[in-house]
C-alpha cells in the first residue's frame, strides 16, 4: 500500500482545535471612531494649510480693527486740525528713539530755518529740537545746522479772533490750570499779513544775569555763539526755567509776560516795511486786556470778539483733553489717519460681504434653474447672462454715478453696479455643477420616489455644489474691495464725506505727498495689500478644503 503522507500533507490532531464561540454570543463590534460631519471634515483639511490658517487670522485682525478702533478712537472722520496737517506718527512707546516718535530729520537747514525752530521753544518752553544740532559750514562760509524736530511742537502759534465766550473760557482755563494758552501779540507787526497768520513770530526772552562783578550776563548770545558747548547749553536752559513756558498771574488775575520790553521788532528775516503796520488800524477805543505799554498785548477786543494769539499745541490740549498723538500720523486735511483707516476698512467690509450675500444669492438661484431644467430655458437665461457680462464694469460704475447718484447717494449707486453683473461668475459655477450631478443615481432616484423639482434641486443637488459656491463667493469680497478703491482712487465714484471715506480716497490724497510725507499712503497701501493677499490665500484654502480632489483628502 502506497504511503499517503508522501502525497497529502500531515493531518492535524483534532484536539488541537479549540472553537471559540463556543461559550459566548457573537455580535458586530461598536465603531471606535468618531463620526465626522461635512463641515467638521472641511475644517479638518482647512486647518492643514499653514498659509490659509494665518490668513484668515490677518483678515480677523483687520476686521476687528475696523469694528473696534470707530467705537473707541476719540477722533473720527470729521475730525479735521489743519494746524496739525502732515504731521508723523507717534507712539509714546518709542519717545526719543528717532523711529515712530513723531519727529523728522532736517540736514543742511541755514541759520534763519535753525533760528525759526529755535524761537518756537524759547517763546514757549515746548523745544522742537529733540535733538543735538550739529554744524558744518559751507563753501560760501554759511553756517548750516542739522537737527531732528518734533512735529508736534512745530506748528507753534496762530493768530485768531476768538468769540467773547470763548476767548473768557480759555482764559479761565488758562488761570485755572497755569497752562499758558495766550501769547502776545506784537503792535509792530502786521499780524493779517499772509506771512503772519500762523503767528510764529520771533521773540527775545529776557534771560540775562548780573555776575559778580556787576557785569552783564547773557546765556542767550553765549549759546547762540557755542550751540555745542554743553557747559554754555546748560546755563542757557537753567537761565531759562524763570523765564519760559509757565503763565504767572499779578494781584488783579492778570498774566505777567515774560518778554523783553522793546520797541524794535524782532524779526531780522522780514522786510521792515512788513514788519511795521498804519498806526490807524488799531482804534482808539481798542481794549488792551494784558501787558503794559510796551510793544506786545495779550488780547484786542475787535468786532466779533477779542484777536489772541495762541499756543496751538496747550490749545489742542484744552479743547479734546490729552495731547496730540496720531499713531499713523495725519494727512493733508489734518484728518486722524489710523481713524480714516478704521473707517475706510469697515466700509470696505461691509460693501464687499454684502455684495457678495447678495450675488450669492441672486447667482445661485439663477444658476440652479439654468443648469436643472437646460434646454430652451438655459439658453435664453445664458444669452442674457452673457449681455451683461460683456458690459465693462467700470461704464457701468460710471453710468450709475452720472444717473443715480444723486437720487440715493453714492454707495448705493456703487452696490447696485456691483450686483448688476456681479452675479454671472457664481450662475456659472452653479449651472455647471448642476449639469454634473443632476444625472447621478441618487438624483434619479430621488425623482422616481415622486420628488419635487424644489426638492431636488435645493435638497439633493444644491448642498453638492455648496463648497464650490461658497469658494468663489469668499474670493469675490477681494475683488469687490479691490474694485472700490480702484473706482474711489480714480475719482469716479467720490465717497469722502463729512462722515464717510475709503481707502482708495486715502491712496488718492496721499499720492501728492509721496515723496515728501510717504506715511499718507504707506499705511493705507499697507491695509489693502495685506487684506488683498490674505483673502486670496483664505480662499485657495477653502477651495482645497471643499474640494479635496485637488490636492488628495489626506496630504
């Protein structure tokens, strides 16, 4: 007999055999994992994408700015100081360091700009040279001075006639606080004189000492002759402390100057036929409030009120209650520039989430009937479709701005020439999408149970098509921002009002100013880019996210 076990493999013994369920019920095991939602899948995705994450926190950032900064800056757009016109961001933070401080660099200044700038500080205490002036002569033996200046302090003074009110409120102030708000007003000069409005008018401080041998003493000339003897620097400001800045009142109330009583004028910049003025423009019966009878006054009652001359900056402090500090700086209207900015980005906000709510909606409704019932009825609503879209937009803009302006204000004409055309992109997006699941299984299976043609399209069709919708939907808001501040930078559509402005209004006032003061349009331009780019980037990052064929669901 043959042997098996050279043909068959060796049997394994029966006892080796061990049934496991034998003394327990079997069942399906629980899933262990947790279900994911659409959504939650997409934000799973999302969140992979380090560029898309840290855009949308740049947008939320320039959101919140444009929500928060309106509600709590004490400035708006209205705000407007003239006085204050172009002068350079400031923040407390970095006083003194030459960056952000609110100071500006001027090289090669000759002796009558040193000399201007000098006098500004000695009339009032408040130096606009926060910096040690350095020197240097030139070919033709001028002396040229380089210093860095506070553009806060510069403006200096301005000559005004104040209301009777007014005029008694701030004198009150002025006693009150001993924040010296007038300054004299010299006889000798032709205070209306274009070049005089602004009031900055050289002084001399009477800052002169008798030393111990009877001789004269003036601190004044010794730093004028040595700007860079510290020793000369140092008496000249101790020198100072009696004489400058602080407002001392006599028995009666009255603020005692503290000039140098003279007749001459102290002007050598200015021609003396300017500096002199007809005696008969001061009337007889003119009210001299403060001084004595010497050359300057404090006040002349005038018809309408008293003619003052006033520290423009103690001023400012009075009527809004802290110092002026604008951290972006102000533009050529004097206008608060991170205020503006605030405001300029909360309109874009609003007018591109809108018109993208709106196109949305509009865009997706005729997109679904276009792409579900086809035939004839796509046709029709595709020629018209293209009509419109083959309407530049920048006529239409135009169009709406010429005609209907007028009737419901500009940024209503600017909506609706957004909405006119801004539909057909996201129409054809979803008509596309329609034209490819309304043929699937579950579609027609759906029909054959008796749904509604409503039911299809809105239940069954639609939310498959809802990532690609709301994609372009967030990548439209860019281009609408985009397109307002191109329209607002060209003048087409005007939108700076008493209340109101955009940042294309900002880049288009600022454009003047480049090279001179580039802070007017570096912040504006800063706004926009950053803006521009994060929404494209959030955009990509939704489009993956939705969509997840593009790049693979797990990468």
């Amino acid at each position: 007999m043959e042997n098996r076990n050279s043909e068959y493999p060796q049997q394994i013994p029966a006892e080796k055999f061990k049934l496991v369920q034998q003394d327990r019920h079997l069942s399906d095991v629980k899933l262990e994992t947790k279900r994911i939602s659409y959504f939650g899948d997409v934000w799973r995705r999302f969140k992979r994408d380090r560029s898309a994450v840290v855009a949308s926190v740049l947008i939320l950032i320039l959101l919140l700015f444009s929500i928060v900064v309106p509600i709590f800056s004490y400035t708006d757009v209205s705000f407007r100081e003239e006085n204050y016109a172009f002068v350079l961001p400031k923040v407390s933070l970095f006083n003194g360091s030459g960056f952000w401080d609110g100071t500006k660099y001027l090289d090669s200044q000759y002796q009558g700009s040193y000399d201007y700038y000098r006098a500004l500080g000695l009339e009032s205490g408040m130096d606009p040279i926060v910096s040690e002036v350095k020197t240097d002569t030139d070919a033709d033996g001028e002396t040229r001075y380089a210093f860095r200046v506070d553009t806060y302090y510069e403006p200096g003074y301005e000559v005004k006639v104040l209301p009777a009110q007014e005029y008694e409120s701030l004198l009150a102030y002025q006693q009150e606080t001993g924040i010296q708000v007038f300054y004299p007003i010299p006889k000798t000069y032709n205070i209306n004189f274009n070049g005089f409005k602004k009031g900055n008018i050289w002084y001399k401080l009477d800052v002169t000492e008798v030393d111990q041998d009877g001789n004269l003493i003036d601190y004044e000339q010794n730093y004028r002759d040595n700007p860079l003897d510290q020793n000369a620097k140092k008496a000249y400001q101790t020198a100072l402390e009696n004489t400058s800045g602080k407002a001392v009142l006599d028995e009666d109330g009255n603020v005692i100057p503290n000039y140098l009583r003279t007749s001459e004028p102290i002007d050598d910049a200015l021609p003396e036929e300017k500096q002199r003025y007809p005696k008969d423009y001061y009337p007889e019966d003119a009210q001299r409030i403060a001084g004595d009878d010497g050359t300057y006054v404090y006040a002349l009652k005038v018809q309408g009120g008293y003619r003052v001359r006033i520290n423009i900056y103690n001023d400012y402090v009075k009527r809004y209650n802290h110092e002026p500090s604008f951290v972006f700086g102000t533009n050529v209207y004097g206008q608060d520039i991170f205020a503006c900015l605030a405001y300029g980005g909360r309109l874009s906000f609003i007018l591109a989430i809108s018109v993208s709510l709106i196109n949305f909606v509009i865009g997706a409704c005729y997109g679904s009937i276009e792409g579900y019932f086809g035939g004839a009825t796509d046709m029709i609503m595709e020629r018209i479709s293209d009509i419109l879209g083959y309407m530049p937009f920048i006529v239409v803009a135009t169009l709406f701005k010429l005609h209907l302006q007028e009737k419901v204000g500009p940024i209503w004409s600017l909506l609706f020439a957004f909405v006119l055309t801004g539909w057909i992109g996201i129409a054809a997006r979803v008509r596309m999408q329609f034209y490819r699941f309304k043929g699937h299984e579950y579609v027609l299976a759906a029909r054959t149970l008796g749904a509604s043609d409503r039911r299809l399209i809105f239940k069954h069709i639609f939310p498959n098509s809802l990532g690609t919708i709301i994609t372009g939907s967030i990548l439209a808001i860019p281009g609408v921002i985009f397109s307002e501040s191109m329209l607002s930078y060209l003048k087409i559509i005007d939108l700076e009002t008493s209340g109101l402005t955009s940042i294309g209004t900002m880049l288009s006032n600022g454009q003047p100013y480049l090279s001179t003061y580039p802070h007017i349009i570096l912040f504006p331009a800063l706004f926009i880019s950053i803006l521009e780019i994060s929404f494209n980037l959030f955009g990509n990052g939704l489009r993956d996210a939705f969509n997840p064929t593009l790049r693979g669901a797990e990468n």
